[in-house]
C-alpha cells in the first residue's frame, strides 16, 4: 500500500499538519517517535501565550489535546521510531524497526533537541545532577542548590519552576542582561530565591559519583570561582533534529533544513518540512502549528498535481500538449 502522506515527528508542527491532511481525506500516518511523542512541549510547565487559553495550559496537555484531534480526524499515530528514509524518487519509503511505509508525500517534524554545554564531564554526570529537563527532574532536588544555565525564556521558566522544590537556584547566564521576554525576565528578577551570576560561564564539573560544585569563568575577566550545588539545568536553547535527512535533503549551516519560503517545500519533490527543525528564528508553538499548517496544504497540492499530471499522461498518451 503506498500512503499519500506520511508525517514524520510529532509536536505542534506535526499534529496540526496531521489534522489539516486527514481533513482533506490524506489519511495521514504519523510516526511520533517511541519516547519523543509530543516534542519538547511535552517537557514544559505553563505555556501561556497560545492562543485560545487564556488561563494557559500545560504543554502536556496542549500536546495530548493535539494528538486526540488528529486522531478523531482519522489519523494512524505510530508510537515508534523512524530509523531510516529513503526520499528520492516519485515513492518514499519510510523505515520503522520492523516494518517501511511507502508514501508519496513525506512531512517531516522532528523538531529539535536540547543543545549541551559541551564539557568533557557532562555525560558523566548526566542523570546524575546534570539534566535538561526541570519539568522531569525538578522533584528530585528538593532543598538543594540548583543552577540553571542560560538567559532565555527557556532558563527563566525552569529557573522559575525549579524554586518550588530547591533550597535555592542560581542562572549562571554569560552576558550582563538576560535575552529573555520582558515577562519572563521580570518574573525570574523579582523571585527572592534566584541568584545572577552574570558574565559567567560554566566550564567544570566536579563531584565523587555525583554533582557537588562546579567551576565557573567569569567571561570578561577570565577569573574562575567554585560554586557548590548538586543540581544543574542546562537551558541554553536547541539544536535541529535533521540527522536522519543530513544526506538527502538540503541543510543550513546550523543544520536546519532549507525550504523554499513561503511553502515548506525542500529541495526534494514530495518532502516538506515544518516546525523547529526548519525555523532557525522563531521556535514558538504557534508558529510551529502554522508552519503544520502550510506542509499539509502543500502536500495536498502536490498531491493534486500529480493526480492531474497521471490523467494528462492516460487521456494524452502522444504526449501532445
């Protein structure tokens, strides 16, 4: 059976682009991805500035609300992982663990990941003070020193969340200002338990088994100092998640994939991306939903083309235009 669409990724991108295609009667299968399902939002607290949820929602929720949309509209959701893609040619195939999916349009979703801080120690330590995910891991470290990494509106919301369980949270940001919302930073400034060490950076990690302290240099001096916690989240934004399209479709610098704006068309007929893996600029939901907006219209459309090309070719055999 050769499919019409088949999305790749989950998230708002991928789900909205499932919605919009299983309305137009695509039958889309989406492939979620066996623990990815549901993007990075599935790993956030509040989410406040989508539109329609005044009182805000829990990115959990706003993704499971997504999911039983898709689905209540005819989409075939696969749990599983997508290990390899084939996108040359009028069919794609698309390899799960045991089984490939043959379609004739690829939406690709997959998002992006969350960027390290690069150190020799970090892996060491990951699941072990080190994490990335405050939403996850915040539980554990009640009454601890925390650090967070980053200045962003990301670092700001973990900062935030992380003072309902630690004894106290440091954001260790390498500027003198931090390049969070208005909002966000206000919020983060005016709560009694964070602390700024600013023009620092995080270069060492230390601890017997586990984090106790880390090392951090000051970006403008280069002096270094030692601060002890037992916590650190690392919030210093993401990278795309491309890596199973490296080799086939065409990349940015930074890894995202290039599509011919306003459409989200790549350079291979039949594949279009959407969501964070191709949007180096703007990373927010709603414009990730938007974005699912567009791939599913324009696989819809390229659908439609090749369906009127087949009916020129069988009622023009001479191929006389």
């Amino acid at each position: 059976m050769v499919h019409d669409v088949v999305i790749v990724g989950s998230g708002p991108a991928g789900y909205t682009a499932a919605i919009y295609a299983a309305r137009a009667q695509l039958k889309p299968v989406l492939v979620a991805g066996a623990v990815t399902a549901g993007g990075a939002l599935m790993n956030t607290t509040e989410v406040e500035n989508f539109p329609g949820f005044p009182e805000g929602i829990q990115g959990p929720d706003l993704m499971n609300n997504m999911m039983e949309q898709a689905e209540k509209f005819g989409t075939d959701i696969r749990y599983e992982d997508v290990v390899k893609l084939e996108l040359a040619g009028e069919v794609k195939r698309v390899h799960l663990e045991d089984e490939v999916l043959e379609t004739r349009t690829v939406i690709f979703s997959t998002g992006s990941a969350y960027r390290k801080l690069g150190l020799e120690e970090e892996d060491k330590y990951s699941g072990h003070g080190v994490s990335y995910c405050a939403t996850c891991d915040g539980f554990f470290f009640r009454d601890q020193d925390i650090i967070v990494v980053g200045g962003g509106d990301s670092a700001m919301e973990e900062a935030t969340f992380l003072t309902a369980f630690a004894k106290s949270v440091t954001v260790v940001h390498r500027r003198d200002e931090l390049r969070a919302s208005a909002a966000m930073a206000k919020r983060a400034l005016e709560n009694p338990k964070i602390k700024f060490a600013w023009n620092s950076r995080v270069s060492a990690l230390h601890g017997e088994g586990a984090l106790e302290s880390v090392t951090l240099t000051d970006t403008v001096t280069g002096q270094t100092r030692e601060l002890e916690a037992t916590g650190l989240f690392v919030a210093i934004g993401s990278s795309p998640r491309s890596e199973l399209v490296r080799d086939q479709l065409e990349l940015d610098a930074a890894g995202y994939v290039v599509v011919s704006h306003p459409s989200t068309r790549t350079n291979v007929p039949g594949v279009f991306a959407c969501g964070d893996v191709a949007d180096p600029t703007y990373r927010q939901a709603i414009t990730a939903a938007a974005s699912g907006t567009r791939a599913a219209i324009d696989a819809q459309h390229y659908l439609a083309e090749l369906t009127n090309n087949a009916w020129v070719c069988a009622h023009n055999p001479f191929n006389l235009y």
